[in-house]
C-alpha cells in the first residue's frame, strides 16, 4: 500500500487527512504515533515532520506534513478520484484558496485551540482555561458572523461547490458540535445549514464511524 | 490597469503582495488605505475583504483577499510571467505546499507578532511588551533551528530553487533585520545565507525602494 498516515486518530489534523483520503476514496495504512510516550518528537517521525507533530504522511516516496500541504496534495494529485475538491481554473481556484487561508488562518486560530481547551483537556484530566475558552469564543463569533454572510450568497465558502475550503473545517467543528460553542454555529442559519451539510457527507461519517480511540 | 492592490504600504502582508507583483514584473494600480482613521473597517474596502484587515486586490472582476491567497493567485494565474514561483508536478509542488504553510502556521506565528511589537508599535508611539518579546524569540528560535537543517540539505526550502515559500518569508525577515531579532538568523550560518539570497534579489530591492511612508 503507497500511502501511510502517521498519527494519532484523536487530533482534529489527523482527522483532516482521513477526511481527504475518504473523499477520495483512496486506501491507506495506518501508523499508529503514541502522544503520550511523545513518539512525535522522536525518530522515525521526526524524518518527516522535523516540528515534531501529527500528522506525517507518505505516498511513495513522498513524504510530507502540514496537514493542510497534505490535503492540498491528495486533492491535486488524485484529482480525478472521488470527490473534486479544487479547480482548474486560476479564478475559480483563487476563491478557494481565500477561503483555505481564512480557515487556517482565521477559523482555525481560534478552533484549534478551543477544540484542545474544550475537548482534549477534558480527556487528558488537565483544567480547561475558562477566561480564554470566553475570549476565543469571541474571536470565534466575529469569524463566523463573516461566514454567515458569506454563506447568505452561495451554499459553500468558495462558491457553489463543495470544495477542500469547506473540507478542512470539518473535524474541528465536528469537536465543537459536542459543547457550548455548538451554540455560535446554531445561532446562524447559513452556518448552520453548512454545518449540516459538510458534516452529514458519506466521507465524514465514515471516518467517523472508522476512528478508535 | 486591471490590477489594483488596496492597503498600506507600512504592512509585511502588503509588502508581501508588492514583492509577487515584482518578482512577476507586473504593473498595478496602488490604493492607499489609511490605516488611522480605519478606512480599512469601512466600505468599500470591505467589500473586497469582510475581515477588514488589509491588503485586498482587484485584478478585472476578481476581488481578492488574504496576503498568501493573492500571491498564490498572482503565481499560477501569472504562471509564464517574470520569476517562476510554482511548479506543475503534483509531488515537487506539495513540497512547496508544505512549506508554504510552515511559513503561515509557524514562521509566522511569531514573525507577524514580533515585527508588530518591535518594528510597528515604536512607529506609533506604543510600547513594546518586552516579555511577549522574549517568548516569541524563543518561539521562533525553534523554527529557525528547523530552518537550518533543512537549508542544509538543500539551497532554498521546497528544494534547489526559489519558490513562492521562500518569498512569501521576505517582508517580515526584512523589518527583524532591523531588531535584535537579526542575531537568530546571523547565529544560523544556512538560515543566514538563504536571508541574504532572498532579501537580496531584484524584485524585494525595487520594492524597497518604492515604498514610501
């Protein structure tokens, strides 16, 4: 089997890239990293990723991270497989790449870290930081009062189509779809109706039905 | 003139799209955004970015916004144009797209901080705060050391030639020229070089010596 995923099925990048790799319906194995014995910051892992941190990925000979370069990659170079998730034209594309950086740029600021606050200190036994879980949240509303005009003009972020802008918002929303910040999404019928849709898709649910841990 | 870019030409984000336009000798209508009075909170610049931050870019019908979404743009739309920043083949351009979102998630994230604290705030009269300094230069300290291996396997960072990723790094690696913040690319003799190559290149020279403030 050519591709491998390297990680740890509990973090939302991780997810992100089963996410891609289901929409494509692509097959690939599985590397387990132990996070808590920090197998991250050892060798084999840090061959691919020098920073330390899930996930890695192979496709061959290929070996990359960042799980956004990742997805970006499945997406070009499997583009007829599965779902299309970019486009060829420069104008068209250049839509969905505003809206990749303002999910990782913008979004993603203050989910990722809400998502560890929220959802993965809970599980580690460690206290969650209220005061900045109340500021995030903030930041996340202002966000999302973009999104839902955005999404008032055309059903998915960068256009009529699903596309991997929407995509890699997923895993982080479906974390937040289990706490108070499920309210932020509510609240907005455009976002919530997005919501819905990405996270209803056969892929999503079949990573989800797939992930143990 | 069909490319016009909205913004101020004190920002690395602006500077960074003024570099692209350069490196792909491509002439471009400047609009000042004052940044005092907020004109970049107001329409009609939020009409091109809803986040209100500059820079936005017209080029005909297409409004963009998003620093790296435009160069990205600018790059592939441009593509036969002045300096090549992106290549065609699905495995070397994912190495561009992976470090082209190290230099987003991770470079950045200290980078963009620092130059606000020590390069924007004396400019207007703020005061710096020197312990957040203190931590981003550790922050960044440990990128750099990622840096430096990965210049010494090869000249520029997605491989043997200049690319988008290397670019993307020039506004902000200019104003920590000016810093104490210089010393951590100075003590790394790799990281050092490939600072001279890319600060030194014709098209981030004539950039600076239009810019104006």
């Amino acid at each position: 089997m050519a591709i491998k995923v390297h990680g740890n099925p509990r973090s939302p990048a991780v997810q992100r890239v089963f996410l891609c790799l289901a929409e494509k319906d692509l097959e690939y194995e599985f590397v387990y990293v132990d996070l808590a014995t920090k197998q991250q910051k050892e060798e084999p892992f840090i061959a691919i990723n020098p920073f330390g941190q899930v996930p890695a990925f192979e496709d061959g000979d290929l070996k990359l991270f960042e799980s956004r370069a990742i997805t970006k990659y499945i997406a070009n170079a499997y583009a007829d497989k599965g779902t299309p998730l970019l486009v060829q034209d420069p104008m068209k594309m250049a839509m969905i790449e505003v809206w990749l950086e303002v999910e990782a740029q913008r979004f993603d600021a203050a989910g990722k870290t809400l998502s560890f606050e929220i959802c993965i200190k809970p599980i580690k036994g460690l206290t969650t930081d209220e005061a900045l879980v109340d500021q995030l949240i903030a930041q996340l509303a202002t966000v999302l009062d973009v999104y839902e005009k955005r999404l008032a003009q055309s059903k998915y972020l960068a256009g009529d189509k699903f596309s991997l802008a929407d995509m890699n918002h997923v895993p982080i929303i479906n974390n937040m779809m289990k706490t108070k910040v499920r309210a932020l999404f509510e609240q907005r019928p455009h976002v919530w109706a997005w919501c819905a849709d990405i996270l209803g898709r056969p892929a999503w649910q079949k990573v989800l039905a797939g992930l143990n841990f």
